[in-house]
C-alpha cells in the first residue's frame, strides 16, 4: 500500500511540474512578423539625435589651417598629482548645455545648443565661426547618451551609446534580447520631452513600430519589458521548474524500479 502510495504522489507531482510549465505561442515570440508586408521603397526612416538640457557636448573644429580654429579647441590640462605623475591625458573641453539650453563657446559666448539636432548644431557653429575663419569644419558629439533597460532581459543596465543613434531593436540587443518570459507586444517606452516624462507601448511583433518616433531612442530613454501572463502567474514558483520537472521525474522512476525489485 505505501509503495502504491508514493507513485500516487510522485506522479500527481510530475503532473503539477508539468502544468505550471507554460507553453508560447509562436506569435508571442517572433519580431517583426510581418516585415516583409509592411516595409516599402516609399517609406523611410531617418533620425539624428536632437540636443536637450543637461547634454554634455564635445565639439572638435578643424580647419586646413588648425591654428586658426585653435581658440575652439580649447584643451583640458592633465591633473597631477603630488609625486608630479600625470592621472590622465589632455581631453578637449567638453560643454554642459544647461537649463535653458545653451552653451558657454570660446569666442562665440553663449549659444542656443538645445533644439537642435547635432547636424543643426554643427552647422550654426560653423556659421558662426565665418568671422573668424571661412573653412571651419565642425563636428558634435553628445557624451553622455545613454539608454536602460529593464525587466525582462538578460542583461538589465544603462548603456553608453557612443554613436548618438540606436534602435530600439539594437538596444534590446545591447542587453543580450528579451528573456523568453518577456512581452514582446508590450514594451514600454519612458521618455523625457523638454522636461516632460513621457510613455508610449511598441508591438515588436509588428513592423509597424519601425515608422514610430520610438524606432530610434533618445539619449536617456528607459525601456520596460513586462513578463508574460505565465510567468506573473508563476511568479510564486522558482523560475527553474524545469529541474523540478526532472527531479520529479527522476523520484517516479526510481520508486517504479524499487517497486518492481521488491515484488
């Protein structure tokens, strides 16, 4: 009777193993299903970062000739220590745009930086420049772009951006992609617009997020990805159920055996 008893229960055990296990749609899983529908050569997406307060800028002029940009260069000396040891190796200066969106520029004062895209950006300060030298060749780089993830991924953090431009699809990426007990329909964006916190939901699962203005990140943005319905369900059991499966299953077959050896 006992023997009976303990394949009851290690069966019922397997069985309920077996249940809180949960099986995914397909459609729950795959990106962009309907890609191949839904983009076209009339359609295109273009982005370029748009500055905002609090970005910290680095600004390198070049000329053909570089010392007449050299004012716009301005260099950041190396910090020494008391044993005279140099910390760290000459940078440029970099620029705060603060509250109200501007910059302190050598020569040029205080400029409007927020607003712009860095293209913008580039542009009015070499307009700018004009006065003092005709062939000012300006590029913009935001130095603390960065975007976090997270939630279901399955490597949650902020990321630096070094290119000032990442897709939603590559930052998803960055975190080593949605865990398989994360949503893909339902990915939350957090967004900041001029001092606003804003939020929007994307459907990975459709392209159609591709043409949205949550295609492309902003600096600073933080994206959510929710858990599935099973796993909120599961959320009391260990998310390693599988060795449960087998522990369950490993105990019903060594009380078979036993039982067998012993008739």
């Amino acid at each position: 009777m006992e023997k009976i008893t303990l394949i009851k229960i290690s069966f019922i055990a397997l069985v309920i193993a077996i249940c809180t296990t949960s099986c995914v749609s397909k459609k729950d899983i795959i990106y962009v299903q309907d890609i191949d529908t839904a983009l076209s050569d009339s359609q295109s997406s273009k982005y370029d970062a748009v500055i905002t307060s609090d970005d910290i800028l680095k600004i390198i002029v070049t000329s053909e000739n570089m010392e007449s940009v050299q004012p716009f260069n301005q260099v950041v000396s190396p910090v020494v220590n008391q044993e005279l040891s140099i910390r760290s190796q000459e940078t440029l200066q970099s620029y705060l745009v603060d509250d109200e969106g501007f910059i302190n520029y050598p020569l040029l004062g205080k400029l409007k930086a927020s607003g712009y895209t860095r293209i913008e950006l580039q542009d009015h300060l070499k307009n700018e420049m004009l006065k003092y030298v005709k062939d000012a060749v300006v590029d913009v780089r935001i130095l603390n772009y960065k975007i976090t993830l997270l939630g279901e991924v399955n490597r949650p953090g902020t990321y630096k951006v070094d290119d000032n431009r990442i897709t939603l699809l590559q930052a998803l990426g960055l975190a080593g992609d949605l865990t398989v007990y994360g949503r893909r329909d339902n990915i939350l964006v957090l967004r900041d617009m001029n001092g606003i916190q804003t939020s929007t939901r994307v459907d990975l699962t459709s392209a159609d997020f591709i043409y949205s203005p949550f295609y492309y990140l902003n600096q600073n943005d933080t994206i959510i990805v929710e858990p599935n319905g099973a796993q909120i369900q599961a959320s009391g059991f260990n998310r390693n159920i599988s060795v449960y499966v087998s522990i369950a299953s490993l105990l019903l077959t060594t009380v078979v055996v036993f039982s067998n050896l012993n008739k």
